[in-house]
DNA sequence: TTCACTGCAAACCTTTTGCAATTCT
DNA sequence: AGAATTGCAAAAGGTTTGCAGTGAA
C-alpha cells in the first residue's frame, strides 16, 4: 500500500505530488529525520535533468552558498537509494530521482523496483521504462545457461523523442 | 617466457587458438604494436576467472615481479576494449576478456558486439550468453516510450552452476 | 630511424571508516 | 534529553592529462 493515495488510473507516475513532497514523506513515514542536507539533496536531484554523481552534487550545492560534505552527500544517497527514491545507472554511478512509481516493478515477485533506463546520448537525460517482455528474457537466459538469476540490470542507450523530433 | 602459467582454455568459442592468440592476433592486424605491456596484461586477463579493475591489474603484475604503471594499464585496456577483446563490467567496472566470438553478436544490425554477463554473487565469476529475445524486448521497449535505441546493456546476477551444483 | 607506445608526475574524483559535534523530534 | 544525523579527518583506490623518453617495426 503506498504511502500517498492515488487516483485510481494514474499507476505510473508520482503526478498528484512533486517529487520533493513524495521523497519528503516517504523518508517521515520510514521514521527518519527531515534535515537540511537532506532537504538540499532532494530538491537539487527533483531539479536536475541529468543523473548526478555524489561529488556533483556536493559541488552545486556548494555553489549554491549551501556547503555539504562529500561524506554525508553519499550517506543520503544512500538512504534515499534504500528508499527506491532515487535510481543509481550502471554505466557511470549516478543518481536521478525515480520518476516512476514503487509499484511498478516489472517483476512482482521480486521486492527490488526493477525500472530500466533510457539514457539519451543527445541530452544525457534518463527516462524510465517498465520492462515489457523482460521476464521472459530472463527465464529464457536462465534455460540456455545452467545460472539461477536473481536480479538483473538493464540499460538502453539511444536518442530520447525530444532530440530525435 | 612468460612469467604466467599459460592455461588455454578449451571452453573457448575462440576454440582453435588461445585468447591470448587471438588478441596478439587482432592487435598486429590492427597496425597496433605488440609489446611487453600488452602481452603481460593480455596474459594476465587470459588466466583470471574473475573480472580486475585496472589497479588490480597492476597490482597483480607488480607482485609477479614484472612492474608496469597505472596509467598504461588504463591505456591497454581501452586498446583491448576498442577490439572488442574485453569486457567490462557495468556494475563495477572491471574487465574480463570476451569468451564469446565477436560474430556472435544478439543484433546483427549492429556492429556492436553484444554479448551479456552473468554475474555470480558467489565465486564472482562471469560468463557470457547470447541473449535469446533481446531483439523483442529492445523492439518492445522502443514501441512503448518515444526513444530510438541504438544500443543496450544487460547483467544478470545469480548463482552460477558451479556454485548452486 | 620513426613514431607508436610506455613511464612519470601531478591533479582530481570516488568511496569508505571512525569519531566528535550537531540537530531533529 | 536522547537518538539520529552530519561534519571532519584520513586513507586508499580510481581516472585523466601532458610530456619526455623508450623501443617495436
């Protein structure tokens, strides 16, 4: 059950709550504490386009008059990543904000929020996708090698509609 | 002589010559120069089960007495990388040479050689598959969001054969 | 001999740990 | 006040650049 309620058709988006208030009451609802650095944190990743890595996000806010360890910026990503707030990519380690909902995994019997990445190689913005298709992937991956998969990683890399129309 | 056991290994795709023939192979057909550096590195990834940072290379050929700097490490694997004759791991950036032939690729449109790993949780090593319907699920995925796909990464973690047998 | 390649220097980014100081509730 | 959280110190690994010298062809 999540923590927000919804409308009824809107499954794939946090649309009646701004990332911020979303990420704010998910982490007072975990029964962790509203700071300073956190609050920071979260409002330059709900306003950032492009994943950012822990030492960029230090360097804006920094830049910003704010002032953050580089320390304490990995320990929020850290919580927020435990939260399924934010999303880690595998090709460079950086962050961005979920934009997708909890619920959405594509695969509902593991707990992991499975959403694979977009990564636009024009304007490096990642989106995010439900994974049509992907267990039947992994099943047949699972049957031509003799490995029991658990979880898995997917990234694409293309040109986003924004650039291409 | 090499101051690494050479142990061929037969499971190769590339099964009528090493992989360390292979490579010496590719990178004199390149124009590329074959030099001590290389061939202890490209030794090196042809006996390691398990996937090595760039340091750890080092490192290893340090401690067999053989001494080579960080710097052209980094340099010999991207050389190694450009010729398709590595890996490298997304989700920790380490290396391993390709077991699988170049021509084995999942997407025949693409020039890209595709292969995707299977990480074991347990012994660390990885292996290779084609991917059986990766083509539908790329075909898919560009259907469902607005976004033209040029290339794709896919891991897989798990208990490998070995380790669950 | 030539120029591709390596080694060296140097700087910066990445990540983790322990402990003291701070601050949210 | 009490507990959670941040800042600081420190260390080690990871990555990149330019330049000078070496060595493969």
């Amino acid at each position: 059950m999540s923590p927000i309620s919804r409308q009824p058709n809107k499954q794939d988006t946090h649309a009646d709550f701004s990332y911020t208030e979303q990420a704010l009451h998910t982490l007072k609802h975990a029964g962790l504490r509203i700071t300073k650095p956190r609050k920071v944190v979260i409002d330059l990743l709900d306003n950032s386009p492009v994943p950012l890595s822990a030492y960029e996000i230090k360097e804006k806010i920094d830049s910003l008059g704010e002032k953050i360890d580089t320390v304490s910026v990995y320990r929020i990503i850290e919580t927020l990543e435990k939260h399924h707030l934010i999303h880690r990519l595998l090709s460079s380690s950086k962050v961005q904000k979920c934009r997708l909902s909890p619920e959405s995994s594509c695969d509902k019997h593991q707990s992991d929020h499975c959403h694979h990445l977009l990564v636009c190689s024009e304007c490096h913005t990642v989106s995010e996708v439900h994974c049509p298709g992907a267990n039947d992937l992994v099943q047949a991956v699972q049957q031509a090698a003799h490995f029991q998969i658990t979880s898995h990683a997917i990234e694409f890399y293309g040109v986003c509609g924004s650039c291409s129309g």
